[in-house]
C-alpha cells in the first residue's frame, strides 16, 4: 500500500473519518484505532515480517520498563546490551549477513584460502532500518535517563509503528512524539489543510519528477558503457533530483498525512541542494538520520576520546580537530554501511566524511579571507558556492546509485572523457522535455519556500480564493497528466 497508490487513497480517509468522527476526543480509543491501522498499513505492505515488527516491539517496551525498573547499575547495563544486540543482531542478519559472508569469502581469497561458503536468500523486512533505529534511541533514552519509559503499551506501539513513517521515516525521538500521543488531540482545520497542501506537494515530486525521472536513470545507468559523458551527465542529473524529490516526497507525504491527525513528525528535509557546503548539505538532508548519527554515535564517540586525549596539540594537530576527523570518519562509515550492504554506499559514506573533514579544516581561513576581500554575504559568491556544493553531490550520488565501485570508477571515467563534449542522446529524450521544463518550476518553487516547512506552504495563502484553488487544481491536472509509471520509493530499500 504505497503512499501514491489508490488503495491508500482508500485506506486514508477512512481512518480519517474513523479518528475525527467515532473516536473524537477519546485520546484512548484514538490511539487504539492509529495502532490497528497502523498494524493494518504494514501488513499490506509486508505481512511476511509483520510479526518481527511486532517482536521488535515488545521487545523495546519490555526491556525499557526493565531498565527503568532495575535496582543496580549492572543489572541496568545488562538489559541495556541485551536490547541492543538484539536489535542490532536482526538488523545485521535481514541486511548484512550475504555482504559479510561475502566480504569474508572475498578476503580468504585474497591471501589464497578457498573456502565453500555460500550466502542465503534473504528477504529484506520493508522500514527494518527505520524503526530499528527508533527503537535503539529509545532504548538508549531510557538507559541515559533522558525519559521515562512508556507504560501504555498501545501508545508505545503507535510511536514505533505509526504508519506515515514506519516504512521510511522521518526516524522520530520519544521526546517528540510520546508526548503528543499521550495528549488530546482536537481536530484543527487550519492544521489539517496545511497537510493536504504538504501531501499534495510531494504527490507532484513523487508522481511527476521523481516516477518519471526513474525511467531515464535506470536505463542510463543499467547502459551506462554504451552512452558518450554528455548522456551519462544527464543521468547523473537525473538521478540527483529523483532521490531528492522521491525520498523528500515521501517525507512531505508522511509528514502532512500525519498532520491530519493532530501529530507533528520531525522535518526531514530542508532544500538541501541550496547548500552553501557540504556541513550545510548534511543538515538539510536525511535530518532525522543526520540528527540521529549526530547524537547517539558522534557526540558520544567525540566524547570518549576527548577523555583520552589530555594534551592540546596530537601530532603538531589541535586535538579538537583530530577527535573531529575520529569521530566524523567512524560515523560516516556507519552512515554510508546504514543504507545497503554495498562497498558503493561505504565508499560514498567515507566520500562525505572526508568532504565534512576538508569543510571543518577550510572554514575559519575561507571565513577571514571572505572578510578581508569583502566577501561575507556576497549574493553571487553564495551563488558559485551553492553551485560547486551542488556538483559535488552530484558525483557522489553517482557513487551511490552505481552497481558496484567498477561500474562508478568507468561511470566518472567516461563523463571526463571527449564524448562530454558531443549531444547527449537517450532513447525517449524528447519526452523529457516537459519534465526538464516542471522541474525548473518546481526549483523555483523550492527557492522561494526554501525558508518554510516545505516549499508551497505560504505560496497563494493570501491569494483570492478562485486563484488559490486555480494553483491546487493545476497541481493536481499535472499529477494526473505527467504522472510516470509507478516507481517504489528508493528508500524502502534501506
């Protein structure tokens, strides 16, 4: 049941009606039908391992009420690893178990081992990834005594399993939603409309850019040997923009249905590609992901080994900036290994690691240099910096989408090669012309919301009324219109 399906079409306003109307203003029984639903959503969209979703579960709000309840710091610990192994011992076996046998295999044959091993078919759980890891900061709250555990186990199921975000995010905190499920919730028209117009939104990058440019990607990536560098530019291109507008299309889908339902979920998006650098990028993109490396691998790595470190200087380095390089490299190394068992996402992982390392090194000298020449909110040197962060990014998602390293290495090769200089040409290329033309609306349509929840929050707001619904309608008929062919969100994978 995908968020651009019709059966979600279906299923969506039923619950709507079922939670504003039968269950209005009984906190209770709202939660009640928010858990079957969402129990009812993941079920059609993967029943398979409906049941590992539900151990995942019992599993986090057990041991959470077990760790709040411990009476010795040992006995707290030990149910705090428990938890954490089991979680990540699933997560590892569904999602890395063939790539590390393999890598294993590969590395005995290296040095001139053969063995027999072979790797098992395994079956992906659709959103392991998200709600693992909202279950391990929850874990990891308890354990800190950040907060209190929940007692009701239906709210607790909704925080884990809300269906806008179980699938692919954003992945949110206990201290964000807990709160708001354990609150009275009243129907409110202003922040239900607000929903619509962020559902529609990104309905129209989903549909429109994102379906249709996934057509293109795929066949010049899956060919990419048969096509000049100007083509595989364009594909590079491409797929820079479908990964954004599909996976923040996502966002801005789970975000507004959400919103319907009286519950805030966390931004996860925030015009990433009108980044200045590439530290800007990271806290613009995958937010709730950023954030969430951010506070439970790099500040706690950072802080251990600046308790190691005691002198001010290591290797003629300031040791704030060595315990910086540490600590960002361990954690984009996770990052990049989080979204697949594949060297390409490990290396693109390392790629913006060292990029963050460079940035972090170059601020202060480029921030004085931009004040002695006058430089400091100058509009075209944000314009040139914009664009080289954006170029930058570009090559690294070509990393990211690539098959393999060898497949990325004669990818980047052939676009530096004289074919950059002949006519692109594709199979179905004059399709994309109208396409090309919406994205270059939706870009601007990106900058002038760039500071809003999302783009066309505020746009027509205080427009006359038959103008207003003129913008939704017109947004709606291109839906409809330049609708591509169905594609999964690329994130589901993750």
């Amino acid at each position: 049941m995908l968020f651009n399906s019709i059966s979600f079409a279906i299923f969506l306003p039923i619950v709507f009606l079922l939670y504003w109307f039968i269950a209005n203003g009984n906190l209770k029984l709202q939660n009640i039908l928010l858990l079957l639903s969402s129990y009812f959503f993941y079920a059609c969209c993967d029943w398979r391992f409906f049941f590992l979703l539900i151990f995942s579960i019992f599993l986090n709000y057990l041991i959470g009420l077990r760790i709040y309840k411990s009476v010795t710091q040992n006995n707290k610990i030990f149910w705090f690893w428990l938890c954490i192994c089991i979680n990540l011992g699933i997560l590892c076996f569904f999602k890395y178990f063939n790539f590390f046998i393999s890598s294993f295999v590969d590395g005995l044959t290296l040095i001139g081992i053969h063995t027999n091993f072979t790797t098992i078919k395994i079956l992906l759980p659709i959103g392991i990834s998200f709600y693992t890891f909202i279950g391990l900061s929850y874990i990891i709250d308890v354990f800190k005594n950040r907060i209190i555990p929940e007692k009701s186990f239906v709210v607790y199921s909704v925080f884990t399993s809300f269906f806008p975000l179980i699938l692919a995010g954003p992945i949110e905190r206990a201290t964000h939603l807990l709160p708001q499920l354990n609150k009275k919730r009243e129907f409110d028209y202003s922040k239900a409309v607000d929903g619509l117009r962020q559902i529609l939104w990104g309905l129209f990058k989903k549909i429109v850019i994102a379906d249709n440019f996934a057509e293109y990607t795929n066949t010049i990536f899956n060919n990419s040997s048969e096509y000049s560098g100007s083509t595989l530019v364009i594909g590079a291109l491409f797929f820079t923009f479908q990964i954004y507008c599909d996976f923040s299309g996502y966002s801005d889908i789970a975000i507004g249905t959400s919103r319907l339902f009286g519950i805030d979920l966390l931004r996860n998006f925030a015009s990433p590609y009108f980044s200045k650098n590439i530290g800007e990028f990271w806290k613009r993109w995958h937010i709730s992901l950023s954030f969430w490396f951010r506070d439970y691998v790099f500040l706690p790595l950072a802080y251990s080994i600046s308790g190691k470190i005691k002198a001010n200087q290591f290797c003629l380095i300031r040791t704030e900036f060595v315990i910086y390089v540490v600590a960002i490299s361990i954690t984009f190394l996770l990052t990049g290994l989080w979204h697949g068992a594949n060297y390409t996402f490990i290396i693109w992982g390392v790629m913006h690691a060292l990029l963050l390392i460079v940035n972090k090194a170059t601020l202060r000298p480029k921030k004085k240099l931009y004040s002695r020449l006058g430089f400091i909110n100058n509009s075209f040197v944000s314009f040139i910096e914009i664009i080289t962060t954006f170029i930058i990014i570009v090559f690294s998602w070509i990393i990211f989408r690539s098959d393999n390293l060898t497949q990325a290495v004669h990818y980047i090769r052939q676009i530096f090669s004289n074919s950059l200089f002949t006519m692109p040409h594709f199979s179905g290329i004059g399709k994309t012309i109208p396409i090309i033309f919406l994205t270059v609306i939706f870009i601007l349509a990106e900058w002038i919301g760039r500071d809003d929840q999302f783009a066309i929050q505020r746009l027509g707001i205080k427009w006359r009324r038959p103008f207003k619904y003129a913008l939704y309608y017109s947004i709606i008929f291109i839906i409809i219109w330049f609708g591509g062919k169905e594609q999964d969100f690329i994130y589901f994978q993750f």
